[in-house]
C-alpha cells in the first residue's frame, strides 16, 4: 500500500481533480514481498523525484481553497496584534451593548472536510458565536478572554508554556484540562495562526534517532552520539536550524519498543537512515517535525505501523491529519508516506 496525495489541477477545494496529463515517473509502491535491495531502489528513485518535485506549500498555492480555514505560522508580534485587535474589539462592543460577543470558528464534526485533492482533512468556513450574556455561553466565553489574556502574556515575555502550566494558572475558572484546552484551539482559529504560534506547547513524546545533525535553539545536536535511545523531539520545531544529513531514507515507527530495537542494533549505520517515533498516536511536535525534515532533506518517508485499524489511524494522522487539529492539518500532515510491513489485501 501507498499512500500518497493525488496531484490536481482543481480550482477550488472540494471538487474533483481534473484529469491531468500524465507525466513520467517511478512507480513507488513497495511490493509485498519486496526485498530489501528492493525497497532501498525505490527509495532511491524516490528520492531523485522528491529532489525535483516541487514543495507541497507551492502545490497548494496553485489551488484557490475556497471555503476551508487554514492557520498560519505567524511571529509573535503579528500574533500579539491580532489578540489586541480582538480585545478591542469586545471593549467596543461592551461601550455599545454593555455585552460582547465572539464569532469563532465552528470546530465540529460537521464542519470538517476531507479534501481527496490533498489527501487530507480541512476545516470549513462556518463560524458560532459564543455570548456572554446567553447562560449556556457565559463560562465558556469567561474561559476564551482569560485565555487570550494569558497568551498575550507569554508572547509578551517571549517564552513557551506547556498546556499543562496554562491550566494551573487559573484552576478554579478551567476546572478540567481539556476545558482549556478546547479554548485554546479556539483562540488560535480566532487569530488565525497555529497553536505553536501562541508559545503554547505539550510536553515532549517523540523520538529520533539517526542520521541528522541540527541545531536546537543554537546548540548543536547529532542523534547519533544521544545514547542508545536517541534524543527527544522538542516542542520548540520554530527553534530548530542548520538541518543536516546523509540519510537516504525516514523510517517512521509505530511503537516505541520497535524504535528501541531498531536503535540499539543501531539499524542506521548499515542503511543510512533517521528512525522516528511518536509512540502511538502522535502528539504535534513530531508530525511537526517530520514534515520539517522531510521537506528540508526532501527524501521518502517509509512508515512501519500495524496492520489493524489502530495502527491505519495512527499512519492516517501523519498522512491526512486530525479532526481535533483540522484547522492546522496544513503544516501537520506529510504527504507520500510509503507503508512497510505485512498488509491483509482483500
């Protein structure tokens, strides 16, 4: 099985591909008994047309997305603005009204598309509005403006806070996390921008291991002299420079303890490889990360995960994106992830 975007020459999102021309090109799919010369020859023609493919971010220009809502990467001082304008304008509405409302991004189900021209999942346009003065909204509106104050505070001072920190500023208004952290989502479709935009991060889950040097935040860092079990993925991916490597190809795993064997018998050294995991579902930094590298050092991805549904979900998230992160599917999905591994064909 390969899973792969499909190339479009579609006006609009949504609609159906236009047949385009054929080009020549490697046929990329890994048989299912494949040897390991094999997959390494189509990993290497892989990588020739990756080299002269050009970024997924000048595809998706091409195409005028109408109707989808998409985050950008923003710095901190455009981020900051785009609170402050939003503040002021409650304040106006407030000396209006003596009451305010907030038009946000509708997060549900049914406004989440799966867009087959880019092989993955969007948020559509519709918005809800959420009133401090309606008894079913007050709390949820308290919790956004407290939130957007507290971001603003970060950006200000210029530092990260993990989303855990956020919910212990203010326990007794957010009660459970996951309050907090629906709001937070929130605040970023209101401003626009990605949630990493807002310094708001999880603590770090992935791992690497390999063939890559980088620098993080200045200092640098070669994951093949990090120890048997390689070096976390930070949360900070905008901290991340000066990437560098020999490697041919990107395995993506599944479980942690197929990374750890793969690791300690130090499998990149034979076939010069960078070996990621994001330990079951992942969180935002690795995916993060993995569309970094693979658009940086622009080689194929290979991906060992099971063959049941839980494993196909997981290899979906990397691919296509998720509903909880749908407005930020753009920079968090890495297209042309080849799967490895036995496969059950009907």
């Amino acid at each position: 099985m390969s899973l792969k975007r499909t190339s479009t020459d579609s006006p609009a999102a949504g609609k159906k591909a236009k047949s385009a021309k054929p080009k020549a090109k490697v046929d990329s799919t890994i048989p299912l008994k494949a040897t390991v010369n094999e997959v390494l020859a189509i990993v290497r023609a892989e990588k020739k047309l990756l080299k002269e493919k050009p970024d997924d971010d000048a595809a998706e220009t091409a195409l005028q997305l109408v109707g989808v809502t998409e985050a950008e990467d923003l710095e901190p001082e455009e981020v900051s603005k785009r609170l402050e304008s939003l503040v002021t304008n409650i304040v106006m509405q407030i000396m209006r009204s003596n009451s305010f409302e907030l038009n946000i991004p509708n997060r549900g189900a049914s406004n989440q598309k799966y867009l087959e021209d880019l092989d993955r999942i969007v948020l559509g346009d519709k918005m809800s509005k959420r009133q401090f003065l309606n008894t079913s909204h007050v709390r949820k509106t308290a919790i956004t403006t407290r939130v957007v104050e507290l971001v603003h505070e970060v950006l200000s001072k210029g530092i990260h806070i993990t989303k855990r920190d956020l919910f212990y500023t203010d326990v007794k208004l957010f009660k459970d996390q996951g309050e907090s952290d629906a709001v937070l989502d929130d605040v970023a479709c209101m401003a626009g921008c990605t949630r990493t935009s807002l310094h708001v991060i999880a603590s770090d889950k992935g791992l690497v291991v390999g063939r890559i040097q980088y620098r993080e935040a200045g200092d640098l860092i070669d994951c093949t002299k990090m120890g048997i079990a390689g070096k976390a993925i930070p949360p900070y991916i905008d901290r991340i420079t000066d990437i560098k490597s020999d490697a041919e190809f990107i395995i993506l795993v599944e479980k942690e303890a197929v990374y750890l064997r793969l690791a300690e018998d130090r499998f990149y050294q034979k076939y010069p490889c960078i070996v990621i995991t994001g330990k079951g579902q992942p969180d935002v930094a690795t995916r993060l990360f993995l569309r970094k590298i693979r658009d940086e050092l622009k080689i194929p991805v290979l991906a060992l995960v099971d063959s049941d549904p839980y494993g196909l979900k997981i290899l979906s998230v990397y691919c296509s994106g998720s509903k909880q992160m749908s407005y930020d599917s753009n920079h968090l999905t890495t297209a042309d992830i080849k799967w490895l591994g036995v496969r059950i064909m009907c």
